[in-house]
C-alpha cells in the first residue's frame, strides 16, 4: 500500500511524524511525504527511506496560514493543487493528514479520488488555537472564529476513515462529540528506546555539578509550560537546598522574560538556560539530573496531551514531578514514578521537589518503576502496533 503523509511543516525534523513512517516502512508500506521547505532543503529527497516531496513555503508565513486556513482561500487553494498533484503522480492509495488544519482540503480530494483518509491528531487543536499568541492578539481574535474551529473538528473528523490519537484522554473527549461510527488508534509519543540511546553523544555544554541537587526540564519555552511557576519555585528553595540547580533546556518565546525572572527573584546562580540541545545531547543533562520536571499548565489541551519528555524521563530511570494534566497524572500515579502537584502551584512544586530532596532512595525508587514501565509498555515498538494493524486491515 502506498500511504500518502501530509505535514504543514517542514520535514525534518518531526519525531513523531518521522517515528510513524519509518515504522510503516519497515512493516512493508510505500510511504511518501508531503510538506514545507523553505528553500534550504531539496523538493525531492530519500530520507531514511521516505519519499519526501517539498514545496516552498516563506518562513515568516507558515506558522500563523494554518490558523488562518478557514478564512484564506488562496491557502486552502494551494494546498489542493499540491495534494493533487501528490495523489496523482505517486499513485497513493491513502491519505495520512498529520494535525487537523488540512483535513477539509484532503477530504474533498478523499472523495475525488476515492481513497481512505487518515487523520492523525497530535493536538487538540481547537484548543491549541485559543491558547496561541497570535490568535490573542487584536488581529487574531478578528480573523480566527474559536467556534468554527471546534464545529470543524466535528464535521470533519466524521468523514474520515480512521482517527490516530496520542491520548486515552483524546479519544474519550472526541467520542463524546463525535458521531459513535468513528474508529481510533492509540499512539503515543512514546520513545524509540534502541535509536534513541544508540544516537547519543556526551555533550561538550554539560558543566560538571556533581555538588548540585539538579531539577530538569526539556522542551518549548512558552506560556504554556509553567516555567514561571518553576522558577518560584526555585526562590522559595535556595535557602532550604543550598546546592539547587534547575537545569532547563529549550527554546521559545518565553525565554527573555523567564530569564528576567530569575534576576528579579535572585535566583540566576540557581536556574540556568541551556537553549536549544540537539537530541543527541538528552543523556549528558537527564542523566545527572536527581529529578525532572513538566511543569505544564493544566487545560483541555494538555489534559489530553502525551508529552515525550514524560517518557525519555521514564526511559532514563528519573523520578518524575508533573502538574495534575490529566493523561501524565494518570501514568505517573498508576506506576509511582513521581509526584504531582496543582498546576500553577509553586508552593506545591516547591514541596515536592523539597520532598525528593530529602529521600535518594524513594528517588531511586520511583526511577526504577519508571524505567521499567517505558520499556514494558511504552517503548515505540510496542505503541507503534496498533497504527501498523490499523494500516494492515485497511489494506483487506
């Protein structure tokens, strides 16, 4: 079967997206891939043994078209001929429509060319929607009707043929609004334990903190991941834990202002931002850090999320302290991998935190049920089967 991805981004780099292809390849499926590139990357290209096809797309455009698809025409035009012409020239026999944007362009040409279309929800993105800056500005509470996303997401995702969510979470909050016909798929963003470790490589950023008690944090920086509350919670601490390090590694808009937090609070000799690390590097600042960190601010979006930095957490045997988001909550309590607190509490953060620091061998212990649950239950290889199946029996 020749399956037919479309992802409004530029390829690489995605790891879910990437995970889910090379998957199907090596279950004996033709995959190509449809998205962005802006103009550093070739229109054609074997990558890993994905057919990538490329069209050009302006940098400063790409991130705020898909929030304005439903009311520019000339965007939704664009993509049609696109996967037109992807459709014909490859002879695909299925749809794979990453994210919720594009699925009404890709449900017209469903029907044209009679094949089954697979939507792949990584986000709620209705939600997503409301929560992004742009959509909060003037301009953007304007031109992005919040209620049409949602009535979209329910006439849509009831034409499709299958639903690929990331959540238990995610499927029971869309099988109360969709029609009760809709068939979904589990599939987390649950690590590739063998590849991951094999890329790793020691980092030559990783100063030596042996003496340090170090908090951890990966991943965007931006208003939804409760970094603000992580650093009060550092100021309530740097007297009760002389040697604390938090340790946050990412990028995003956030950064300046979380950074002028921490000189407000007197706290820079405690929290320190490493930006942007190449996945290589993961191991050189998980492994030394006593516990890590998912600080998120609870919604309906990350109720119903699977952050990955939950699992290479797991995966790299750490206690886990996560705030009350439903689906992480649920993992981390039914395993006894960490502790929880309430979202924007940093009272609470800084209890928990407090509470490990006292207790290595409860650490230990919480970072040994971690790491054996991410590879009896989460590792990739075993996620991944029911996307495989799900495929396989569209094939018959």
């Amino acid at each position: 079967m020749k399956i037919g991805m479309i992802l409004d981004k530029p390829f690489p780099v995605d790891d879910r997206v990437e995970k889910e292809a090379l998957s199907l390849i090596e279950a004996g499926f033709e995959v190509h891939l449809l998205c962005f590139t802006f103009g550093d990357l070739p229109k054609r290209e074997n990558y890993k043994g994905i057919q990538v096809h490329r069209v050009f797309m302006p940098q400063a455009l790409y991130k705020k078209l898909s929030a304005l698809i439903l009311v520019l025409p000339f965007y939704k035009q664009f993509w049609k001929k696109h996967i037109r012409r992807f459709i014909e020239k490859n002879n695909l026999e299925v749809l794979h429509v990453h994210d919720l944007p594009l699925c009404g362009v890709a449900l017209d040409l469903k029907e044209k060319y009679k094949i089954p279309l697979v939507a792949d929800m990584h986000e709620n993105y209705p939600i997503l929607i409301e929560e992004a800056a742009y959509a909060n500005t003037f301009l953007g509470r304007l031109l992005i009707s919040r209620a049409q996303w949602r009535q979209n997401e329910i006439k849509w995702l009831n034409r499709v043929d299958r639903i690929i969510v990331v959540a238990e979470g995610m499927k029971e909050r869309l099988q109360k609004i969709l029609a009760p016909n809709r068939f979904f798929t589990l599939t987390p963003n649950s690590p590739h334990i063998a590849n991951l470790l094999k890329e790793q490589e020691p980092s030559p950023r990783v100063e030596n903190s042996n003496n340090r008690f170090i908090v951890f944090y990966f991943g965007g920086i931006d208003s939804i991941r409760g970094l603000e509350t992580l650093i009060d919670a550092a100021a309530m601490l740097k007297d009760r834990i002389p040697e604390l390090l938090v340790r946050i590694v990412g990028a995003g808009s956030l950064l300046e202002k979380l950074q002028q937090q921490t000189v407000i609070s007197g706290v820079q000799q405690q929290v320190v931002f490493e930006g942007w690390q190449p996945v290589k590097y993961l191991a050189s600042f998980i492994q030394p850090a006593d516990v890590c960190v998912i600080p998120h601010i609870k919604s309906p979006q990350t109720d119903n999320s699977s952050p990955n930095k939950l699992f290479i957490y797991m995966m790299f045997q750490k206690a886990v302290i996560s705030t009350n988001c439903h689906s992480i909550q649920q993992i981390i309590e039914e395993n006894d991998c960490g502790l929880i607190y309430p979202s924007g509490n940093a009272p609470a953060l800084a209890e928990a935190i407090l509470q490990l620091y006292g207790d290595k061998n409860r650490r230990k212990e919480m970072g040994i049920n971690a790491a054996k649950v991410v590879r009896q239950k989460y590792d990739w290889n075993t996620t991944v089967q029911p996307l495989i199946q799900m495929y396989r029996n569209l094939e018959t």
